[in-house]
C-alpha cells in the first residue's frame, strides 16, 4: 500500500530519475540494512536523529527481582485477565468481534499482556494473545478504518458504545508496534498504513473530538506512531498527517508555558496529564526546537510546585488536587507518566527524564499494587494511615473504593491498564545509541542482547540489586565466535542525585564523574570485560507541604514502618461495579510522628543507615518483611495530630515551636523503610523544633 501510494503520487510528476532513487530508498527501508548510520532505525529525513533508539522487543531480559516482578504479573491479574474480569476481557469482548466493551479496556491490557508475553517468550501468553491480534488485523475494512465499529445498548460494567472514537485505536497502535517490533508481522505496516489514510481523510470531517474528547488529549500516542510508520516506510503524507493530528489535539507546550491551568486545582485530568507531558517532545522530532523541551521542564517544574508529591508523583484524584499528602494519585497516571518519560529519554537523552522514571518505577509503582498482582489501588496517598471505605476528599467518588485494593474498585480503567508499567520499564532499560553503541539509561538487574559497531552482536549482563544497592556489574560476552574484540562506545547514565560514581573497569579505576550525566566509554571491548558503577547514595531531605520533609536516598523515598491488618471485606451494595470483594488495611502501630529538627549538613548525627545482606539476595524486595535497607530516625509522637475521616488529619506545620506540644513527650528511634515497600506510610515528615529546654 506504500509503495503504491508513494509511486502513484511520484507518476504523475512524470520524473523516471526520482523514480529510480525513491524505489531505492524504499527497497532499502525495507531490508535490515538502513541507509542509516546506526544499527537499528532511527528518525527518518525530515525527523532528527534520536541520541537513543528502543531495542527489538524481547532484546532486554530482567533478572533478579525485576524478573521476579514479571513472574508475579504472569501468575496474577496481568496473565488472567481474562479469567478474574471474564465480563470485559472474555469472548464477548469487541475487540474480539463480540458485543460486550467496544472501548479502551481491552486494548490497555494487551498494551501491558503483549510485552510481558515477549519478554518472557511465554507461549501460553502468547497464545491467548493471538486471537485478539488476529481479530484486529482482520478488521481492517476497505477505508482503512480497523476495530470495532457497532455501538451496542449500555450494559452494566461494559463501555459499549463510541466504537468508533479514534482514542481506543491510538492505545491499540502502540499494541501494533511492539507486536510487529516482536515479530516482524507486516501485516501491521499494512494495517497502520491504511489506517493513516483513512485518518487523513477523515479527520477532517471528523476531528479527534468528534466522539469523546480523550483523543484531543491523547493525541501523542497516535502521533508517535504515525512517526514509528514513517521511518520504516517513508511514506511521505504520514507527515501530513502528523501536523493535522498535532493541530487538532490539546497543545501542551501552550499549557506548559502559559502556567495558568497547572497552577489550579481541579484544572486538568490527571491521566491526560501523564500521557500528554509527553506530546511537545513527540512534536519536537519534526520540528527540532528547544523551546519543546523546555515547555515540558517547565510543566513538570509547575507540577511539582503547586501538586507534588515525594514518590514522584502528582495528586490527580482524578483531576490536579494540590500539595496535601492524603490527596491520591491514580495508578493509571503512574504507569502513563512512566511510558512518557521512556520516550521523552530516547528522543531527548536528557537524564532528568531518566531520574524521575526510576523515582516512579521503585516508589510509586510498587506501593499500588498487592505482593501477588492480584489487586490494586485506584489512588494511593504519600500519607496513607489507614486504607478503608470511606469518602476521602478526592474530587471524584466511586462508592467510597478509591484506596481500598480490589480488582474493580475505585474505576476499572486501572485494572486494564496497569500492566504496561513493568514490561515496559524493562524495554527501556537499555537503549541502542546512534553511534553504533549500547546505553544503560535505567538501571535494573537485566541482561541484553544487541547489535553494535558493524553489526557485531554483543550481550551484556547487568548484575544488581539496585535500587536497593548502589553497586552496578555489567559483564560482556561477544556472541560472534569470529570475533575477538570490537571497539563500541558503553552509555552510562550518572543519574542527577549522585555527587561522585565510581567507575571501574577489569578492577581498575577508569574515572569519578559527577552525577547528572551520561559517560561514554570508548574503548575496544573483548569478552569477559567487566565495568564496575558505584552509585553512592546519600541521606538528603526535601520539602513538602507544610514545611514538611521527606527523606530520601538515591533513586528511593523512605516512609514510616507501620504495621499493617489486612482485613477482607465483601462487596454488598454494587458488585457488578466495584467488584465482590475488596481489602482494607488498618495500622497495628502509631504513625502520627513528627521527626526531630535536624542539621542537614550533619545528616549522619540524625539519621542511621542499617542493611541486612541476607534480604539483598531476596527475589522481592517489595514489602515490609522483606525491606533490605532502613533508615532509623529519632522521632516523637505528635499526639494532637489524629486520623480525620479515617486518613491522616491536617499536617501540623513544621520546625515551628507553637503547635505539636511534644516537650514531654519521650523520643523514639522509628524505623522508614522504601517508600515501595510500604502499604501504610507517612512519606512527608512533620519536623518537631520544641522549645529550648530553661
Ligand atoms: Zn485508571
């Protein structure tokens, strides 16, 4: 359909030499070889070239207890989905020719299914992933419009109408784009290609807001894609297409540099937020101006300000709600934010992007969905004390189930979509660089296989247990038999908390760069080689509501060790919506500390450090039995700070001496552990300044 589109259009200028050199470009587009410097493809004439470019899907295997993440995710909701929420992921599904949800849901659980499946190279996933690929592919009509098209009478729990609203189809593109990048299937290139003229011609008869307006707001994921089509296709109207999508979606760069909206509350949707962060740095790759870049440093500097969280997040319980630490963040947001940092890392290589990526991956994400993947929050709180069916403030309110874990409570979107957050954090690991080398961009235990220099194959084993260590062994192995050395420049990213990194190679010191930086090794490489990164991370504070702290430590955020009862709890009143069942979690011990004034030039006088080697070697570090390192701080109870509305009241003001009344209070050593550890927390500290003592 390319070929015959780009031939066409080039027939009629009658021009036999264009002809010539265009049938080149195409034939080499479509063999392994690019007319490109770099191994794997990169942005195509007119889109500048990427510093970094996704690796094939499966190239990044997870080890240790990344590994171990994926397994649980296979044995819990994301590798029976389809069993636990029959009713929207079963036959009936319209994704799969049936009359049941015609909308986003399924296409956000293949989003995260598809991966997990390749990564793991598991035929069972696979096989249950097929039909509805299949199905999808098969759909595709005559105009090039694909997916479901019948709108059916409301049914409870079903999203059955709108079948046609362009939003569902972008989450399905991205499922297009791994599954080809997996396989190699062109029939998605087809599919895509038809699609796109058909958007081109429809879109403007039928704009992105025509049916809902989500797609106004999600326009990037449809524009990405049109991108990832180019460069394998060069089909030239795909950037036709790019600039009306971009014309008729919400302009973030506006948003960003305008400043109104994000300093609001109740100003903006929080999961249009994570998803859209990303729309200005999309853009930027066809029009290569700085001023993209910055509007979206400048948003997230906004956000952080008026709506910030310690995790890394943003309050958006469901729009933006402020800087109180029992305002919500959703998981949808979570796992969204995640994929656009991903992608703003490869097409910027801008470490910051990188940083907060792994603030999310090892804070939030972890705390917001049970040990077993079988249930999840639909917001959680930086201070969450007591996890209950109770209204909480939150602008929004679905039957009181916001903070419970369940399968459905709170909104299923995050059921459905949750499972992408992992897989594709291990994707991003590891990039291809456009000097023919392999970058370490996000550290995790893994291993990798790729191409580098000309072509040569190489796999580099990543052995870790960060984030919860701060020391990083990459080994190298030259798979080529042939091949006894190849010389390659090694990306490593110093991330921005990090004063000195120590790095080592065969034993030997090679440099001490300071944090906020990518390093490039180059060197001739043979197998065996070892680089050693030492990664060393520092007690600091930072600032929150109320002049209150939290602390932190290298890519983590510690919260208060509070001992937790799981209680379950059946669903009376409304199970088709919320679920038959959900879990509360109440506290066994005090959580209402204040932590003693401190001098943070002096950090080790306030605050001890304790590792225990045996849990270092644990497959899953994410719970409170198993936390592998901990903070111990002296603190004191504050006792007029209580629970109110069964969440942690109004934060008392922080190193101020009117107001927590503790001179008489005795001091205790509280334990914190990783924020992703916990499930009750207090993240943002009171700080107790008393009276000197007469
Ligand atoms: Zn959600």
């Amino acid at each position: 359909m390319v070929e015959y589109y780009t031939m066409s259009t080039i027939m009629k200028k009658g021009n036999c030499f264009i002809i010539l050199i265009l049938l080149t470009m195409m034939f080499n587009t479509n063999t392994v070889g690019q007319v490109l410097s770099s191994n794997y493809l990169n942005n195509r004439e007119p889109l500048f070239k990427k510093p970094y470019i996704e690796l094939p899907l499966g190239s990044v295997k997870p080890k240790g207890w990344l590994l171990e993440m994926l397994i649980r995710q296979k044995d819990g909701l994301t590798g029976n989905l389809d069993k636990f929420y029959s009713k929207v992921m079963g036959p009936r599904n319209g994704w799969l020719g049936g009359d049941g949800d015609q909308w986003e849901r399924g296409p956000y659980w293949l989003d995260g299914l598809l991966p997990l499946a390749y990564i793991l190279d598991d035929e069972n996933l696979k096989a249950k992933l097929k039909p509805w690929i299949e199905w999808t592919i098969n759909s595709q009509q005559e105009n090039g419009y694909f997916g479901p098209s019948v709108d059916y009478q409301p049914e409870k729990g079903l999203q059955r109408n709108n079948s046609h609203d362009w939003w569902p189809k972008m989450v399905m593109l991205k499922v297009l784009q791994q599954y080809y990048s997996a396989t190699g299937d062109k029939r998605v290139l087809d599919l895509m290609t038809g699609y796109f003229h058909y958007q081109l011609k429809t879109l403007p008869l039928q704009p992105l807001g025509y049916w809902t307006d989500w797609a106004e707001y999600r326009v990037c994921d449809n524009l990405q894609a049109v991108y990832w089509l180019y460069n394998i296709t060069g089909d030239s109207s795909l950037l036709e297409l790019s600039e009306l999508l971009y014309s008729q979606g919400f302009n973030y760069t506006n948003m960003f540099f305008g400043r109104d909206l994000l300093s609001k509350i109740n100003s903006f949707h929080g999961v249009n937020l994570a998803q859209g962060f990303k729309e200005p740095v999309i853009y930027y790759q066809q029009h290569h101006d700085q001023k993209f870049i910055y509007a979206v440093k400048l948003g997230f500097s906004d956000l952080l300000k008026y709506h910030g969280q310690p995790q890394g997040m943003y309050s958006c319980d469901e729009s933006l709600h402020g800087n109180i630490p029992t305002q919500g963040t959703e998981l949808c947001s979570i796992v969204e934010l995640m994929f656009s940092l991903e992608k703003m890392m490869e097409i910027s290589g801008d470490v910051e992007f990188a940083d907060h990526l792994e603030k999310i991956a090892f804070n939030a994400l972890p705390a917001q969905v049970s040990n077993d993947f079988m249930s999840r929050q639909y917001f959680q709180q930086p201070n969450q004390v007591m996890i209950t069916r109770n209204l909480h403030n939150f602008d929004i309110n679905h039957g009181e189930t916001e903070l419970v874990f369940g399968l459905l409570t709170g909104y299923p979107c995050c059921t459905s979509n949750f499972h992408q957050g992992w897989p594709k954090f291990i994707q991003n690991l590891w990039y291809a660089s456009e000097d023919k080398g392999l970058a370490a961009i996000v550290y995790s235990p893994s291993e990798v296989e790729a191409l580098v220099s000309e072509r040569v194959k190489v796999k580099i084993t990543e052995e870790t247990f960060y984030p919860m260590s701060n020391e990083i062994n990459f080994t190298l192995r030259i798979q080529d038999q042939k091949v006894d050395n190849v010389e390659f420049p090694f990306h490593l990213r110093i991330p921005g908390w990090c004063k000195n990194a120590k790095i080592e190679i065969n034993s030997i010191a090679w440099a001490n760069p300071k944090g906020g930086q990518i390093i490039k090794i180059n060197r001739v490489w043979k197998s065996g080689d070892k680089v050693k990164v030492t990664l060393p991370m520092n007690i600091t504070t930072s600032t929150w509501c109320e002049n209150s702290v939290a602390v932190e430590r290298g890519p983590l955020v510690y919260a208060l060790k509070i001992g937790e009862r799981w209680e379950k709890k059946e669903v009376f009143d409304d199970p088709a919506r919320f679920g038959e069942w959900y879990f509360e979690v109440f506290p066994t011990s005090k959580w209402n500390y204040g932590i003693m004034d401190f001098n943070p030039d002096k950090m080790e006088e306030s605050f001890r450090l304790v590792e225990y080697a045996d849990k270092q070697k644990l497959n899953f570090p994410w719970n409170q039995e198993n936390a592998p390192v901990e903070i111990k701080v002296k603190a004191k109870e504050i006792k007029s700070w209580k629970l109110y509305n069964e969440m942690a009241g109004p934060l008392p003001f922080s190193r101020t001496v009117y107001g927590t009344n503790t001179n008489d209070i005795t001091e205790e050593e509280v334990t914190l552990i990783p924020y992703g550890c916990t499930t009750l927390r207090i993240s943002e500290f009171p700080v107790i300044k008393e009276y000197p003592k007469r």
